[in-house]
C-alpha cells in the first residue's frame, strides 16, 4: 500500500506541476509571436560565396577591413531557391506555412548566443530586437570585427521590410 501510494506521488505531482504551471517555454524565455525561433531548428551552413558577397562594414576579411560595405544587410527568405542560395546546408522550411528573415552586422561577440526579446508587425514592417547572452565578467570573448548572421525562421507574413535592433551592442 505504501508502495502504491509513494509510487503515485511521484507520478501525480509532476503531472499536477504541469497541468497547474504549463509545460510551455522554459524560465527565462516567453514563446514569441508568429513562432519566431532562431536558426532554421537543424543543422544550417551559410555558403562561403554568400558570406564573402555579404559581408559588413568594419568587419576583417582576407586580413583586411572592410571599409566599402554597409554597416548591416536584411534578408527576407520565402522560397526554396533563395534559402539554396544562401545555406550549403539547412533543415527543410516549409514555405507554405513560414519563412525566414536573417540580419547581417558586425560583431567582436562571434560566439556569444543570441536571445529574441521582441517580435512586433506594423503594417508591412516587421521588427525583430535581440540582446546578446552576457558574457563572465572577466572572460575575454572578443575577437577581430567578424560579419555575424542572425537566422529566424517563422511564420509566413506579409512583410516587405524588417527592422533589426541589437539592444546590448557592448555585450
């Protein structure tokens, strides 16, 4: 009888936790508007010819600066085509039901993650603001400037721009 009753304890009380609290994100993280997640949810590998056609002022290419570009690029993936010309290898998007959208900048903080803070449409305009995960206080986790790209795969809209803002650019 003990058995049984510690048995269902343990089986009822995270079940209840569920049912009463919500199993949906995790602490920390809200689920987003329009699904918005970041990367393509698989492996992704950006091209070597997109990367070098795109690349962004300040950041170091070949040992040398890039001082003729500009400072960021926006993309705004809807078709199968375009994600082939841009990733030698990435998860299927079903273009159907979403799509992409990709921000290119210069960053010293290349192996810092990014977090998602807001997603908001106005009419055709689709703004995204993100924030770097902080750094140790002490680690040294810069590097020579580096073109950076911030994938988001999402729900398909009706956009004809998209707005990126970097709430924390020091890191």
């Amino acid at each position: 009888m003990k058995k049984t009753f510690f048995y269902t304890l343990t089986v009822c009380i995270p079940v209840l936790l569920c049912v009463f609290t919500g199993c949906g994100a995790t602490k920390g993280e809200e689920m987003l508007p329009y699904n918005a997640i970041l990367g393509l949810g698989g492996p992704s590998v950006l091209r070597e010819d997109f990367m070098e056609a795109n690349r962004t002022y300040g950041a170091h290419w070949d040992e040398e600066k890039d001082s003729t570009s500009p400072e960021f690029r926006t993309f705004i993936v809807t078709e199968k085509a375009k994600l082939d010309e841009i990733f030698s290898v990435c998860s299927e998007v079903d273009f159907e039901k979403g799509m992409v959208v990709m921000y290119a900048y210069t960053s010293v903080y290349g192996n810092r993650y990014h977090i998602i803070k807001s997603v908001t449409l106005n009419n055709k305009s689709l703004r995204i603001e993100f924030k770097y995960v902080e750094g140790k206080p002490g680690l040294k986790d810069a590097s020579s400037p580096q073109t950076r790209f911030l994938v988001i795969k999402m729900d398909k809209l009706d956009i004809d721009t998209v707005e990126f803002t970097l709430l924390n650019p020091r890191g």
